[in-house]
C-alpha cells in the first residue's frame, strides 16, 4: 500500500512499500511491485524502477541496484614443456642419421678396391709398389732362401706351402713354406717368442678355425709382431691393436695371386725353421710345370 503526503503539488509524494510479493500466477505479477502515487486530481502515477522484472534496481539477485555479475575471467594455468617426446624424437633422429650414414659410408667402402682399402691401413708397406721384384717372381725352389725383408712377404719359396687352415704353431716355421702360402692368399701373423702369453692367446684367437690363416713365434723382430700377406707388411706393438683386424679383413684371400681357390689344406704341419718335402707329391706340381 503506498501513502502520499498532504504536502500538494509542490511536494513529490513519499512512497511505502508494504514489500508483499504479488502471488504467483496473478495476471498483475508484472507490475505488482510498481508503487502508486495520488496527486491532487486523484490520479495515480506508476513509477518506473521499481518492478521485479523491470531493469532497475530489482534485477539483480542480492538486489540493492547492483547490476549484472561481471563475468569470471578463466585462470590459465602454466605447464612445463614435456621433454619426454622430444627427448625421444631427438635420439630416433640421431639413430636414424647414423644408420644412414653408416650405410653410405658401408657402400663407399665396398665401391673400392681392396688395394685402396689397405692403403688406407696406417702403417702398412705395400712392397709390391715398394719392390716390385719381391713379388714379381714365384719360383720354386729347394733348400733354404735368403730373403731381403723379414719376415718375407713374397718371392721364391718352396714347393710345398705350410698348412694355412687356422693352424697355430708353437714353434718356429720355414719361411720358404710360409711364403708358399701368402701366395695363396694367406695371412701369416708372426711374433717375438717373448711375447706375454696372453697377447699371443688374443693373435690365436684371430687365427684359429679360419682358412688362409697361420701363426707362428719369429725370432729377431724388430716389433713385437708382424703380419704378412703377398707383398704387404704391418709391424704392431700389441695385439689390442686394431690395424691387426684391418689387415685381415682387408688383405686374407683379395692378396693372392693364384686366385681364391689355392690351398691352405694339404700343407705342411711340421715345424722348425729347415724347409722340407711331403712325403707324396705336391697337389700343386702340375701348375709347377706350367710355371705355377
């Protein structure tokens, strides 16, 4: 119920709100919070403002006139970079690389010849550059031979090659068989009879159960060990290093020049540093006859 002063025209009329809620479903609902007014000509005045669903005060839910709710601004919250994956991604790219270049470089290596690839073995003397007569000439011959380089890496030798098949011998050899079998494509590591036990156990292990492969101790090296093939030469300190594999690799079988299917069976088993025959006829004397 709303109350207007006696106050006249001159005065704007005072208003009390009962503060009822007009009941739902009323047909008035709308305008039931309005506040009506009298003046003198007894007409009533509806003043805005004051409805509960107008745009005033009344809008807002704690009401007072405060206006909408301003809207809550997200919170953003800040995570480390996850270096998980991208840790991963970097070591399957390093992966990646290295298997690709290794494959180039595997198929560089196997476009070259095998000469190029033991040039490349620092060290090595290539004796067929170096004194081609050396190698030139493989003429068989009895008894002993005086070599110019020891251990000897070619010329003449005798008839009968020491057995290459992985042998390791205990004892000193005749070099004039060993020479037989370089020229088949054997590798002949030699070292000082000195030599610590478990270095010459390391060079038995690289000979034994391969073909074109023997060993034998050497008296008067000037290293501690020294390789052979058909006119080439390594000299090593240990047999940790790793130019021993490289020889090898790189020479056993590619250093003959009777070609891959000479010999290393059938040879000479017996030590000592006197050369000698087999009791039965060289496999080889046919090619002796034809200048073999």
């Amino acid at each position: 119920m709303s109350v207007s002063t006696p106050a006249g025209d001159q005065r704007r009329p005072s208003v009390v709100s009962t503060g009822k809620k007009a009941p739902a479903g009323s047909a008035k609902s709308s305008t039931s919070g309005k506040s009506a007014t009298t003046d003198k000509s007894g007409s009533g005045s509806a003043r805005k403002g004051t409805t509960g669903g107008g745009k005033g005060g009344g809008t807002g839910k704690g009401g007072g006139g405060k206006g909408p709710r301003k809207p809550i601004t997200p919170v953003k919250v800040s995570q480390g970079r996850n270096w998980g994956p991208i840790a991963l991604f970097v070591v399957v790219g390093v992966l990646a690389a290295g298997i690709v270049g290794y494959g180039a470089y595997a198929a560089f290596q196997g476009s070259r010849s095998w000469e190029d690839r033991a040039s490349d073995i620092s060290g090595i003397v290539n004796y067929r550059e170096k004194d081609p007569s050396l190698t030139q000439g493989g003429q068989h011959v009895q008894g002993k031979v005086q070599y110019t380089v020891t251990p000897p890496v070619g010329g003449q030798h005798n008839q009968d090659w020491q057995n290459c098949m992985g042998d390791v011998y205990d004892a000193p050899i005749a070099s004039e068989h060993a020479v037989h079998s370089l020229e088949h494509g054997a590798i002949w590591i030699t070292y000082r009879p000195d030599l610590p036990k478990e270095q010459v156990d390391k060079l038995a292990a690289k000979v034994r159960g391969t073909e074109k492969m023997l060993m034998s101790p050497f008296d008067g090296l000037d290293k501690p060990i020294s390789l052979q093939a058909w006119g080439y030469q390594l000299k090593v300190d240990n047999a940790d290093d790793s130019r021993i594999d490289q020889f090898i690799k790189t020479l056993r079988v590619n250093a003959s020049v009777e070609g891959p299917t000479a010999l290393c069976a059938q040879g000479i088993t017996a030590t000592g540093t006197e050369p000698r025959n087999l009791q039965q006829p060289s496999t080889e004397q046919p090619m002796q006859q034809q200048g073999g």
